[in-house]
C-alpha cells in the first residue's frame, strides 16, 4: 500500500531563516510525486510535480528535490506570504489516484 | 486564476437534506475529475473518481447511495450529499486532471465547507 509520511508536523520560523520540509513515500513504482500549497479554507494550490530520482525544480522561493524514498520541499529566505499548509502526494504507476500525506503546517514569523 | 471552479463554497443545512456541490474545469476538458474529502489537521481523504460518461469509482467504506457523483460532461462534475446528518460536516474539494499543453497536473477547486446542522 502507498505510504505519503510528512514531516515535522508543524514548523515555526523567523523571516528570513531558511529550512526544509519532508517527505517520505513507499511506493511500488512513482509515476509523480506533487508539492501543493494549502491556506486555510481553500482547497491546495499546485506548485510542482517530480517524476525520478535526482529531479529538482524551483519555484521562487521554493525548490523541491526528489531521490528514491523521500522529497524535500527547500524554502530559501521565507518571508511570512509563505505561510500555509505544504503537502507532498504520490501516484502510483498505472493508478489514477493520488495518494496525500497530513501535511506540513508552516508558520514565518515577521 | 482558478483552472478549477468549485461551488458552493460554503453550505449549511439542515438534518435530512441533500446538498449538491459543483466542479467546473474551466479551460481543460477533464475526462476524469476526483473528489476528496479533508478532515482538520487530516490530509485530504479520495471519496471517488468520476469519469465522463460512467459511473464514478468508490473508495472502500464510501457509500456510493449517500454519495452520488454524476459526471454529466467533460468539464462538470458534480457531488450530491444525499439525506446529510451531521456526521456528513466537512471540506469537500474536487480535482481535476489536464493533460494538455501543461503537462499532466492536477488542479484542485477551491473547496466546499458542508456543515450539518
């Protein structure tokens, strides 16, 4: 079964102080692994898709980096704008479905 | 803005009612649209997948009669809460597949808060 783990569950930083947020996956075979970005009351906003190990892509102040068994979503210099749920899913080889972890909840302080 | 319109974005009603939530992709055809429902501080949970022009695919231990998903055209789904009681309260959010000219995505609506009173 596809297993998406986050983690740290909550982070608190200052502006400014950069930090990386993680994602671990067990899958049988990736066809994707998805970073969104959630507010409040909203449903998640698409910000990358990775498809093999040693991919990375960037966004801002954003850059997310994918190996075998996990993912880091990298935030550089974070201002507090960036302040929101970040989720990581994954999708199987041949499954339509997208498969959610809980979520990283970031908080940047002024 | 929004790839994925979704609406009402917010719904009280009362005990025994049904409730009908819309999902409009609006520049892509979406041949297969998702339906996920978010429990606080839960990730997002796949109640079904819609498909156009047949029937939706159930998670287990989603009743598919409480839950009816219709699929009417390549850019509208729709999910109706039938006969909601309280336990039904939650985020209900739609997705929608583009294989287009962006590559493959997945574009999320913006969510539907269902409370039952």
């Amino acid at each position: 079964e596809d297993q998406v783990t986050q983690s740290p569950e909550a982070l608190r930083l200052q502006e400014g102080e950069s930090s990386s947020l993680n994602c671990s996956y067990t899958v049988s075979g990736l066809r994707g692994l998805f970073w969104y970005r959630q507010d409040p009351g909203k449903g998640p906003e698409f910000l990358f898709t990775l498809y093999s190990a040693g991919e990375e892509k960037e966004k801002e102040r954003l850059k997310a980096t994918l190996t075998k068994k996990e993912s880091f979503l990298h935030i550089t210099a974070p201002k507090p704008e960036d302040s929101a749920t970040y989720l990581c899913a994954v999708q199987d080889d041949g499954s339509e479905k997208l498969v959610f972890g809980k979520g990283t909840k970031l908080t940047v302080n002024p | 803005g929004a790839v994925v319109s979704q609406h009402p974005s917010r719904v009280i009603c009362k005990s025994g009612t049904s409730v009908k939530i819309e999902c409009r992709s609006l520049d892509f055809q979406a041949t297969t649209m998702f339906w996920y429902r978010q429990f606080p501080k839960k990730s997002l949970m796949l109640m079904a997948t819609s498909n156009e022009g047949s029937k939706a695919t159930y998670e287990q231990g989603v009743e598919k009669d409480k839950f009816l998903i219709n699929h009417a055209s390549l850019t509208l789904s729709t999910l109706t809460v039938t006969s909601a009681h309280p336990e039904d309260s939650s985020f209900y959010i739609c997705s929608a597949r583009d294989r287009g000219r962006r590559g493959e995505k997945l574009f999320f609506g913006s969510g539907t808060q269902l409370s039952v009173l």
